[in-house]
C-alpha cells in the first residue's frame, strides 16, 4: 500500500470557493452545479483516480508510481528469480516472508521496462535512472499529485462538456481508467466539463458505494484516504511487534477463558517466538510445546497463534486482536470472543 499525503482541506476549501460561484447553475441548460474545469478539484480527484496504479509490485520495486513490466530478472536475499508472468511474485513473497527481522535485499537486473502512471512504458538502463524514478515519485507523493488507490470508478461514466458560457456542447462515455485519465490530462482551458451522476465505485476492501455529485467524490475519497493512512500505520505497528516478539521471551501474565483465570497454568513455561515463525513455550527441562505465530494488520494488528500436542496450550490458539503494545508488554483479545483475553510480559 502507498502513503498518500493528506490534501483534503485544501481540496475542500477550493470546492467551496468553486462551487459557491455556481450555486445557481441548473442542468437543463448547460448550466450544471458539478461544472468544472481542467484545473478544479474534481478533475484533480478524478485525474489521480484514474492514473495507473503501480503499487501492486512495491515489495519487488519500492516505488508506487509505476511497476514493473514483465519478464524481469531480480536477486532477492541473495537468491536470483526470473519472472516471467505476475504469479512468480509469491517466490519473492516467499523470500521475504522467510524471517521477520532480517534485512531483506532486493536488486533489479538492468535494462528492464516499467508501466508509469500515465500509462506509457520506460525502458530503464541503470540503477541511477532508477532511483531518479524513485526520486521523482517521493517527489509527487509529497505534492499531493500521486494516485489515488483506494476507490475504483466503476465504468462505464458519461462526462458532459460545456462551453465557458455554460452551454453543453456534448457527451462522452468513458469506458475504462486509461480513457478517463487521457481525457483529463488533454482537456483544454477553453471549455468546462460535468460528471453525469449518480455514479458507483468500489472501495479497497470491496465495498461499492454511490455517488451523487462532486461533493459525494471528494468525501468518499477523503474518507478511503483516511482509511489507508490508518492501514499504513497498522502495518507499520504490525512490523514493530514482530521485533519485539523476536527480541525478547515473554510469559503469561494474565490469561481469561470464559470468565475463569488460567493464568496459574501457564506460570512455569517461557514463551520463544523465532524469526522463522515458530514459538516454544518450554517449561524448564520437563515440558517443551511447539507452535507458530504470524502478525498481520488491516486497520487493527493482530497475532496468530497455533500450539499442537498440548491441552493447556491450545486454548491459547486464536487470532489475537492487538489491544496494546509495548517493550515490554503485549496485551491482546480474542477475535471470535472479546471475554478471552491474554497478556503477554516480557522476562
């Protein structure tokens, strides 16, 4: 997921202004309340929304502005991968996801083609072309001007084009992205253009959704925004937790089960969680139990845990929904049954 900077009281405020010159506008003659022209906050959100997304292959290319067109060659930790079609990502996934606190590497083999947000294709030759890439897309980033990932038009729409004395002078159905960005990107300043509303989008975490005129754009945009900020910053929490657990060896502080403390039954055993994925709880020389763990995050952060051969053990096996987190400290409920809750010290 890409970190998109926060324009929206900017983008409100122009609204504001824009919209307020035209509150009189009617759509029988041309004269429509969603009339906009090249440089207006809508044509902005639109223009960004419709821009190729090439954040889908960040974890192999580091940059959200563009991806990269395949067949490539990459050395991931080491090991050289060739892909040829989008499902040989899972072996570099794979790679990655071996450890959790390792420094992982990627290298690109030059020359290799990249798919920009305009649509068009780069050949880059070198890595200093490449980081000028990067360099560039922090850049847009930063100004606001990156693509929006988080809503999805649903097409087919109709644009409807005016005059600068508002007089509609046409229609056009806009049938995919690529054509809503071209459309956008080469609309000129001598004329004024509408969406034709209600239209309909999908949201990122597939929920479709209708809008009804620019006001309903900008804040269905400003609210999936604030959506994936909150996901950057659960994944950013999921990965500093990964550390702590690797770091360090944890026992049971307190541990409920359908209103009964359990937590006297976990007083001898220490908990170690393995880069690779695996935890130990060992209860000196007498007991040893295995298992496995994994952090993930949506909007929250979350630990699963998986023990096997041991009653006790098993009970603590479920998806932990991460209520807090410190050094020293991991407090967590279950996802199925808020009652079950458990906390986790460090030693």
């Amino acid at each position: 997921m890409k970190n998109l900077k926060k324009f929206t009281a900017i983008i409100f405020l122009s609204f504001l202004g824009l919209t307020s010159c035209q509150k009189e506008i009617d759509s029988e003659n041309g004269q429509n309340p969603n009339t906009n022209n090249a440089d207006s906050p809508t044509a902005s959100n639109l223009k960004r929304s419709s821009m190729y997304d090439g954040s889908f292959d960040d974890f192999l290319d580091g940059i959200s502005c563009s991806s990269i067109v395949l067949p490539a060659v990459a050395t991931v930790n080491g090991q050289q991968i060739t892909l040829v079609t989008q499902s040989d990502y899972q072996l570099i996934l794979n790679i990655l996801g071996q450890f959790t606190n390792d420094d992982d590497t990627v290298s690109l083999q030059f020359p290799l083609t990249v798919k920009t947000s305009n649509y068009t294709e780069v050949v880059v030759t070198s890595q200093t072309q490449y980081d000028g890439l990067i360099s560039a897309c922090e850049t847009v980033e930063a100004e606001g001007k990156s693509a929006i990932s988080c809503i999805d038009i649903d097409f087919p729409i109709t644009i409807l084009t005016y005059s600068l004395n508002l007089e509609q002078t046409g229609s056009v159905v806009i049938q995919s992205e690529q054509q809503l960005y071209a459309y956008l990107n080469n609309f000129g300043n001598e004329a004024l253009f509408s969406v034709q509303y209600p239209i309909t989008a999908t949201l990122n975490n597939e929920t479709e959704i209708t809008i009804a005129s620019d006001l309903d754009l900008l804040a269905s945009i400003s609210d999936c925004i604030s959506i994936e900020d909150t996901e950057n910053e659960a994944e950013n929490e999921a990965k500093e937790l990964e550390t702590i657990l690797v770091n360090g060896a944890f026992k049971v502080q307190n541990f409920i089960n359908a209103g009964v403390n359990k937590t006297t039954d976990y007083a001898n055993f220490t908990i170690d969680f393995a880069n690779d994925l695996t935890c130990t709880a060992v209860n000196g020389t007498i007991s040893t139990v295995q298992g496995t763990y994994k952090v993930t995050s949506e909007t929250e952060v979350f630990l699963n845990l998986a023990f096997s051969g041991n009653a006790t053990f098993n009970l603590l096996n479920h998806t932990w929904e991460v209520t807090s987190y410190s050094n020293s400290s991991i407090s967590l409920k279950s996802t199925t049954d808020a009652a079950i809750t458990l906390v986790l010290t460090q030693i």
